[in-house]
C-alpha cells in the first residue's frame, strides 16, 4: 500500500511445492522477454513427472543470446581502473567509445 509492502503469505521454515523465483524476477522489474522466457522453462520443469533433463533450446539466436553485462566481463576491470574525476571531456568520450567498442566485439555485434 503506497510505500509500503504488505505480504498476504506467511514466511515458515522449510521447503516448498512451488518456485517464486519469477515472481520475485518480475518484482525485480526484469524484462518482460526474461520472464516469459523463464516462465517457458519453468512450465517445462513442472510437466516432468519425474526427474527430467530439461533442454533449453533457443527460439531464435537473439532473444537467446546472453544478456551481456557490463560487470560480467573484461570491461569491469578497465572502468574501475578510470580516474573518470581526472578526466577532460574530450578524454572520457574517447575512453566510453572504446569500452562501447570493447562490449560490441564481446556480444559479437562487430
């Protein structure tokens, strides 16, 4: 309500028969592609009746390709290593041209 978060369940100790995990990557605010892709996996799991290997396979290569993260590569050491406070205007433009340069050639798009 408002601000505030008001649960309608409560929280005990143990297991459970479901997972929340897309709701809560909904909650998060994910994108909708994410969710409704998790949502497909997740519906695939639920209809095994008993342990099953779940083949995720692409629907199409570019709603399947990794979601490239900036921190998840290369590119998180050479930003931590900027003095961006020392920087001209000039010098940090060419610095985010090639770390954009950088994050192209790693999702493949050059």
């Amino acid at each position: 309500r408002g601000n505030d978060i008001v649960f309608l369940r409560r929280i005990v100790p143990g297991g459970t028969d479901r997972s929340y995990g897309v709701h809560v990557a909904r909650l998060a605010g994910l994108p909708k592609k994410v969710i409704d892709r998790a949502q497909d996996i997740l519906e695939e799991y639920d209809n095994c009746e008993t342990a099953c290997s779940v083949q995720i396979t692409p629907r199409e290569e570019k709603e399947t390709a990794p979601m490239g993260s900036l921190f998840a590569s290369s590119l998180q050491q050479q930003i931590l290593k900027m003095d961006v406070m020392a920087m001209t205007p000039i010098e940090a433009l060419n610095a985010l041209y090639k770390l954009q340069d950088e994050a192209k050639r790693e999702g493949g798009e050059l």
